[in-house]
C-alpha cells in the first residue's frame, strides 16, 4: 500500500517541524511508542509466543516490516 499524497505532505512538514523546532528526544521517542501501539508493532519472536505461532509461520504469513535493523509484525487490523 502507498501513502496518499496528504500524508506524504504530512511526513514533509514533520520533518521541517523537527528540524526547526529542535525536538526533544523525550517527544520523538512518545512519538515512536504511539505509532508502535496503533500498528500493534511486535517482534517476530514475541508475536509468534503471544499467537501460539511458530517463528517460520509468523514470518511467512503475516506482515513483516524491518525498521531499524530489526524485523517487526505489524498487525493492526
């Protein structure tokens, strides 16, 4: 899925706002765990426990995304 051209626009002004405004890391940090929570962002490992999934079910049947160097299920729907 693409993001719409609103939330393209939307991402160009965080940007020029955290870059101007000298955010705390306090802030992007809240900033991070709040999208976390919406996605219903967990490691493969964590998700495959809390579903009663295997680590090789999880990765090939569900939405993985790497953010950071680390492999995340989104599952939010």
């Amino acid at each position: 899925m693409q993001m719409t051209e609103k939330e393209r626009i939307t991402l160009e002004k965080f940007g020029k706002f955290t870059q101007e405004s000298n955010t705390s890391n306090d802030f992007l940090v809240e900033l991070i765990q709040q999208a976390g929570s919406f996605l219903n962002l967990r490691t493969i490992p964590n998700y495959a426990k809390q579903e009663g999934m295997s680590y090789e079910g999880v990765r090939k049947f569900r939405n993985v995304t790497e953010i950071f160097n680390v492999k995340f299920v989104i599952d939010n729907e």
